[in-house]
C-alpha cells in the first residue's frame, strides 16, 4: 500500500484493538514504512477522536433510523445503501471537520494525549 494518495500523505490510526497492537501488525507497519501513530498514541475506544467515526457514525444513525425495520435484511439492506452513497468528498469533509472538534475537546479535557495528538496531526498535514 502506498504512503500517498494523489499527493496526500497518509497516516494510520492505531487504537488499542487487538488486531492493531498484536505485534504481526506493528511489524508489517514499519517494515513497509507505513506513517502510522501506534496504540500507545491513540486512546483506546475514542470513537469521538477519528474523524470517520465522529462524522459517518452520527450521519449513517440518523439516516439509517429515521426509518423502522421489520426485518435484520432491510436494516442492513438500508446501512449498505446509505454507506454506499457516501461521496468522496464526504469524507475530505468529515476530515476537515475534525481539527476544529479536536480543538474543542481539548478546551473540555486533559490535554497531555490530546496535546501529543496534534503535534502529530501538524506533522502529519492533517
């Protein structure tokens, strides 16, 4: 996988799952040189701290449930329709979103993690 798309450098985001932090992982990371923040980095179950969760969480609940289901087929075949009318720009727009709600937690939290968090977002052109 290459570390650019169309220009944009590309970070990964490492929780604290299972599948991130398991060294096999790690390892393929920065054996391919991947740009990647590691478990210890990221806090763990902090939905409201990545940009994709923060933004389609929320938008894909409210379109998804402002419908009621009568079967487990329809709902999901409601998720897939609406997960896949996602635009690309959607989601440039969920991330340019997310630096000023970045800001606005750090007014509410402690801000050592968060702080660490931006540095690396500067770094990182995000």
């Amino acid at each position: 996988m290459k570390s650019e798309v169309g220009g944009t450098k590309l970070t990964f985001q490492q929780d604290s799952a299972p599948t991130h932090k398991a060294q096999k992982t790690q390892a393929l990371l920065k054996a391919n040189n991947m740009d990647f923040w590691d478990p210890q980095t990221w806090p763990s179950n902090s939905p409201d701290m990545n940009p994709l969760n923060y933004f389609f969480q929320g938008e894909l609940e409210r379109k998804v449930c402002a419908t009621s289901y009568n079967s487990i087929n329809s709902l999901k075949a409601s998720i897939q329709k609406h997960w896949s009318s996602v635009s690309p720009m959607d989601v440039v727009n969920a991330c340019k979103s997310f630096r000023p709600h970045l800001e606005h937690m750090m007014e509410c939290m402690e801000v050592g993690t968060l702080n660490k968090i931006c540095s690396l977002m500067k770094k990182s052109h995000i």
